[in-house]
C-alpha cells in the first residue's frame, strides 16, 4: 500500500480539487477498482438507497434498526456539512448513535483507493473508502445511500442484496435527464436479479418504469406498508413524511432480518426508529445565547419545500421569520412560490452563498417584496438581503431576529445544504443530536 497521504486534510483537499459535481456517467471505473482492490472477496449484505427525497431519513432509520437488533452497521450517506467524515458512519450494537472512523484509519483507506485510482470521480473515491472501512472493520450490513443517480451510481458498482426506493421527484435534470421518466428510468436501472426491491407509493408513471423494470430483470417490488400507530411515537425525526419514511425503513428491514436470520420484537424497532438522527431534516434547535431558536431543513426543490410546509401545518408550528436562499440550478421559482404562498406573511431574510452556482439573495428578496411580503431587511438596523451565509452568526445575534424568535415559534432557515452547512460551521455541535 502506498503512503501518498499521510493527513486526512490532504484527502480532503485532493477529492475537493476533484470537483464535487464533476460527474461521468460509468461504472467502468469502479468496476476496475473493486477487482483490484478485491472489496468484494468477504461476503457482507448491501442495502442501496435510491430516489430524489427521503434517502438520507430512510437509509438511516434502516442502519439505527439494524443496530438496535444487535448488528454492527456501516451507513454512507450524504452530503456532509463540514467534514467528509460525516459521509462514512459506523454504529456497534448498543449504542444509539453512529460515529466516524477516526482519521488514521481513514488515510489508510484513501492510500489504498489512491493505488487503485484512474480517474476516479470525488464520489466514487469516497464510495470506495467507504466500503474498505466496512469491511476492514468487520461490520454486520452496510447500507449506502446513492448519490445523484441509480443506473451508474458509484453505489450501484456493488453486489446488492437490496434496494430500497424512495419518492422519485424532479431534481438534478442536468444530469438525469429533464423530465420525471427520465429521472424514474434511471433509478429503475439499479435494479437486478436476484435482489430484492422495496419502495415507497411512487408517481403513477415513475412506479409504472419501476414496475416494467423489475419485470425485465424477474424480480418484483414489495411497496412499503404504512407504520404501524405502535411505534409513531419513537420516530425521532419530524414530520408526517418521516412516518412515511420510518414505514418503508421498517418494510425492508423486517424483511431483510428473516432472510438474515436476525431476530425482531417490537422494542428492537421503537429503539431502533427513535435513535435515528440526520442534521437538516426538520431539526429543531432550542435557543442559547448565541443563536435563537432554530427548524433547520435542507429542501431545495419543489416536493422536498411542499413535504417541509405540509409538516409544519401537521405539527402546529408557525415560524417567527423565514431565512432561505438557492443555488441558480435549481426550481428556485418553484420553491419561492410555495413558500409565497404558505409563509407570505412571515418576515423573511435571503442571504447569498459562498459557491460559483449561488443565486444572489438580493434578488429573492426583490421577488419577495414586490409581492408585498414583508422583509427582515426593512427593520431599523437590519443589513439588506444578499449579506454572505457566513454572517448568520451576526444576524442571530441582531435584536430584530431576537425580539421574534421563541421555542413555540422558531427562525426557519430552509433551501439550499450549503446554507444549513453555513450553520453547522458555525455551530458544530449542531451537528449531533439533541438529547431532551
């Protein structure tokens, strides 16, 4: 094995000179690094996760199940907020958490893709970690949460026992193609022989080319069944649709645990359901002295803002103020005008991100006003929209936020992941779960 990094920062700085968003559609790549790194000589069972919305909330409630029956469990998932050992997450039987690898055994990992590496894209580099890591610590089941695709996903390289499919919505058209059958044929694509499929209730053409996809390939799909009243309670996460999530989660693991022999009672699956935990998924943050009360989400395209608004009706929760902003690529207008139209009267603040693809603030805030929507930017001594995502410590710190803020009625800070990774930046331990 090489010794090309000696520092996980070197790493770092290698996959981020990579290029997060560089991406070239073929497995051919991670097909050769897998036989030449033999990954897959020890046999360990893969659960893949695919879809547009819910990955990272199901690919998690499935790990904290497995966890709470006694496995140990490695789960991938992305993106990460302020360090890429978010991305790579191991949970040992009787703990409630999933923690990182510490960073020798990290470079360890890199310095063994890097001698297997041609031109390996930034995801397929951190895939290939990732799996090495879970075997070498000799886990139980991995589950890998799929990048932007299906058919050529560095996840999909991987012998799979399972795939569980999430709501499959319009989001990454760039790539995908522009319309929802494009996007459902290429999640469909991750299917094979022999595996088995869960998903959740899909768009009528989107299960339509699941369906005619499974048929070519002689499997069939188990569509998930609807959480059981039980356990609503032990669902960490918050909103309706994490009860959707938590339903197909536990359809494939109560199937997978017979086929592995794994034995189930129903306080297994309440431990495992409340013990789940992404950051930016409807976390709410009590206030402190220096940040007011926070719901922090991550949705950046229409299906994820209109899961995010219904919840917010379902919980009761009105937010105090609203601070939102995008990256140009995505349905921006779509996502403006549901929140126009639910949170119109809320006082709202648009930041500008720190990225190449950021859509000025200033100019959500000109849409936001012009339809007579009050503006935080409008109170004495408020800055005006379109200030930098890295001045939210200062702005939650203004006596204007201050004054609106409360537990009942929190700041929503919602859109893009770089936004809520401007938080988490600031405020690392936000990072981990609140325990009451």
């Amino acid at each position: 094995m090489s010794s090309f990094f000696s520092k996980f920062s070197e790493v770092e700085s290698m996959l981020n000179e990579r290029g997060l968003f560089h991406v070239d559609l073929s497995l051919d790549r991670m097909n050769d690094a897998i036989d030449l790194l033999s990954i897959q000589d020890k046999y360990i069972p893969v659960i893949q996760v695919v879809g547009t919305n819910g990955k990272g909330s199901t690919s998690s409630f499935i790990a904290s199940l497995f966890q709470a029956a006694g496995c140990t469990v490695g789960l991938y998932t992305s993106p990460h907020f302020i360090s890429l050992k978010e991305r790579i997450m191991i949970g040992f039987p009787g703990m409630d958490y999933f923690q990182p690898f510490d960073e020798k055994n990290l470079v360890d990992a890199a310095n063994r893709v890097h001698d297997a590496d041609h031109a390996l894209t930034y995801f397929e580099y951190m895939t290939l970690m990732a799996v090495l890591l879970y075997r070498n610590a000799g886990v139980d089941i991995i589950v890998l949460e799929a990048g932007l695709g299906g058919a050529h996903d560095a996840t999909t390289a991987f012998r799979r026992d399972a795939l569980v499919v999430t709501p499959i919505a319009l989001d990454h058209r760039a790539v995908l193609g522009p319309g929802l059958e494009d996007i459902a044929v290429d999640k469909a694509r991750a299917m094979h022989a022999g595996m088995e499929v869960f998903s959740s209730r899909q768009y009528p053409k989107a299960a339509e080319i699941l369906e005619k996809q499974a048929r070519e390939v002689g499997i069939s799909i188990t569509e998930a069944l609807p959480l059981p009243e039980m356990y609503a309670t032990s669902v960490s996460l918050l909103g309706a649709h994490q009860k959707k999530n938590a339903g197909l989660a536990l359809t494939a693991f109560r199937a997978l645990a017979r086929r592995l022999h794994i034995s189930v009672d129903d306080a297994t699956v309440r431990r495992g359901l409340a013990a789940a935990f992404l950051p930016g998924r409807l976390q709410r943050v009590t206030g402190s002295d220096v940040h007011p009360p926070l719901l922090l989400d991550g949705a950046h395209n229409p299906h994820g803002m209109q899961t995010v608004l219904a919840s917010l009706s379902d919980l009761s929760i009105r937010p105090s103020c609203l601070i939102y902003t995008s990256l140009s690529d995505k349905d921006w207008p779509a996502v403006l005008r549901l929140l126009m139209q639910f949170l119109g009267g809320v006082p709202a603040f648009f930041p500008t991100l720190e990225n190449e693809r950021a859509l000025d603030g200033r100019r959500l805030g000109e849409i936001w006003r012009g339809e007579g929507h009050p503006s935080l930017e409008d109170r004495p001594g408020f800055p005006g929209n379109g200030l930098p995502a890295s001045s939210l410590p200062a702005l939650f710190a203004h006596p204007a936020l201050k004054a609106l803020a409360t537990d009942d009625a929190p700041v929503l800070l919602v859109g893009s992941l770089y936004l809520l990774g401007a938080v988490y930046e600031a405020y690392p331990t936000l990072l981990r779960r609140e325990i009451p």
